[in-house]
C-alpha cells in the first residue's frame, strides 16, 4: 500500500491566518466565527461523539443510505474504469469505507484521496485503511477546500468521482455553496461524478435536537473553538461564562448555533493584538447548517453544471446522496 500525506501550508501560516480570520469575525456589528475553525484535535474527536448521539440522526441516515445502495454506487464509479475517489471532508471516513469495501469487492481500479482539515484525522485514516483495506492506494491531503480544489486542478484531465458526504455543503452560505460546487464542476470531465450528501428538510424539533443533545456534546463541541482560540492564539476567554445557544428556521431550512456571553466581560487575544468586548447576552454566530428541499438540491446542481443522475434516500426520506454528473 502506497500512503502519502500531503500538507500544503506551513503551521506558522495556519496560525497568523486563524488569528485574522477570528479578528476580523468578532470585530463585526454582528460577532462571527468560521465553522472550520471547529476541527482541531479536541474539535474533531467531540464531532466523531456528535455523530453517535442518539439525537444526531445524520450519520446514521447516510450510513444507510450508503450501505443499502453501494453495489449500485460502486458499478457507476466504476463503469469506465480507472478513476481518483476524492473525498471533501472525510474525517475518519467510517461511511466512506462501506463504499471502499464494496470498491474493492468489485475488483474496481482507483485511488482514494481523502482531504480533511485535521491532520490528525488524516493520519489515523490513512494506518486505519493500511490495516483494513492494505489493497487500496491512499494519498491523504491535509487541507482546506481550497487545498482540495488546488488538488482537482492538478489532476484535470483524469477521471474523477468526487465525494461530498455528511451535510457537509450545508455549512457554507448559500453563495459559497454555489462558488465551491462552480469551483468543482469546473475541474471536472464529462463522465466524471459528484456524489453529495444532503440532510433534507423534516420536523423542525428532529432538527433542532440533533443540534442541541441532552447530553450537551454538541455544546461542547462548540465551546471548543473557544478553548482552541486560548490555546492556539493566546485568547483569555473565560469559557464557563458562554453558553451554546441553538436554533432552527423553518422558513428558511437553517439551522444557526451562537456562543452567548452571560455577562458583561473583555476578552484579550495575544495574537491577534486586539482586546473584544462582549455585551451581557451578546452573541457569536459560529455555524449554519442548511436542511434542503430536493428541488432546491437539484436547482443548486444546475446552477453551477451539474444534472442529477440518482437520488439515494434512506428509509425515513430525511437524507439523501444525490449522484451528479
Ligand atoms: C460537519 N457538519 C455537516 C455538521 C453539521 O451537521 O452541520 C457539523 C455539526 N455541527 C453541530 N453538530 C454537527
């Protein structure tokens, strides 16, 4: 087996670049911190907790999903022979593996490229699939989706099947969305394939449970970034004087999570060089998640190339794998 992890940038660039982003977001009107900053070690090991809760219904419905359709999604990877299998986000990549196992049952010739932000992640997945699958050739990339894209470039003219799972689109803003998915299509060959995973519209209070757990994971989770700014960057945030604060909008199929400061207080950031004051009740907005109607799938698809060849739904129709060519 052939592993590789590449990382593009440096650890001095990732911090100056997390120290403006958190600048620039809690120097607004409205305070905001980007949901990428969520996946540090700490990050990353509380979101895998997230995906076991019992109120967390994505992970399973794309389990599903995926296990009840994977011959089929395998035989239309794989039906023109040797392809790149690039997964956006893949953390530790337990769903994508259902599709692995089934990939390399058929005998099917490709590689898998699993790209994520936390290089933990990457390096555990890549001895991870050493040990389960010593078959497949893995090259890991340490990266944002900007990394990801670089990564499609560079590999233009070959085949491609490009993995979108867990919701993950739903974090960017509308417009992002459609700037990212533009960016991918314009990467890509016909007979090339986009699969991506959706969390559709449903009950509103499922939704908001699945964001707001009993056993206060998901609040963890989100307390984190707080943590991970005095950690990385100096910050003197009293933590315990936060909370998590989530809420859906049926209207629009958006799920919002807040950090609410309970009191008046300042905050100091060394390396940011900046000290930020919070209003008793002011709130950060730390993360979207948008819930999606099929017609607003298919219309997002269209609008940057893409036409829908299959919809993969699990049992209960709130989560689909929608396959793009
Ligand atoms: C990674 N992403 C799809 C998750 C979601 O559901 O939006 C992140 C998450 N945030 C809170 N719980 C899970």
């Amino acid at each position: 087996p052939m592993i590789e992890l590449s990382r593009k940038q440096d650890g001095s660039q990732d911090t100056a670049a997390f120290a403006r982003d958190v600048a620039d977001g809690l120097s607004q009107q409205q305070k905001t911190l980007p949901s990428r900053y969520f996946y540090d070690g700490a990050g990353s090991r509380l979101f895998q907790q997230i995906m076991d809760l019992p109120e967390y219904y994505l992970t399973r419905s794309e389990f599903e999903v995926l296990t009840n359709n994977r011959q089929t999604m395998a035989e239309h990877f794989a039906r023109e022979g040797f392809f790149h299998l690039i997964d956006l986000g893949a953390g530790d990549a337990l769903k994508t593996k259902i599709l692995l196992r089934e990939l390399a049952r058929q005998q099917s010739v490709f590689d898998y490229v699993p790209v994520d932000i936390s290089g933990d992640a990457m390096l555990e997945l890549s001895s991870s699939l050493q040990e389960e699958l010593p078959e497949v050739k893995v090259e890991a990339v340490v990266g944002e989706y900007f990394q990801a894209l670089e990564w499609l470039q560079e590999h233009k003219a070959e085949r491609k099947v490009v993995l979108f799972l867990g919701s993950n689109i739903g974090n960017f803003e509308y417009q992002e969305s459609l700037e990212f998915l533009g960016s991918v299509r314009s990467y890509l060959q016909a007979g090339d394939r986009l699969l991506m995973g959706v969390d559709l519209r449903k009950n509103p209070d499922v939704i908001l449970n699945a964001y707001d757990d009993a056993a206060g994971v998901t609040a963890a989770f989100n307390l984190n970034l707080l943590h991970r700014i005095n950690r990385e960057l100096g910050g003197d945030f009293k933590v315990e004087q936060f909370c998590h604060h989530a809420i859906y909008n049926p209207l629009e199929g958006v799920m919002r999570s807040f950090l609410v400061s309970k009191v008046e207080q300042q905050v100091q950031i060394r390396e940011t060089g900046k000290t930020f004051s919070f209003e008793a009740w002011e709130a950060i907005h730390t993360e979207n998640s948008h819930k999606y109607t099929l017609r607003q799938v298919e219309e997002l698809g269209s609008a940057c190339g893409f036409k829908v060849e299959t919809v993969f739904y699990d049992s209960q129709r709130g989560f689909a794998d929608v396959l793009f060519t």
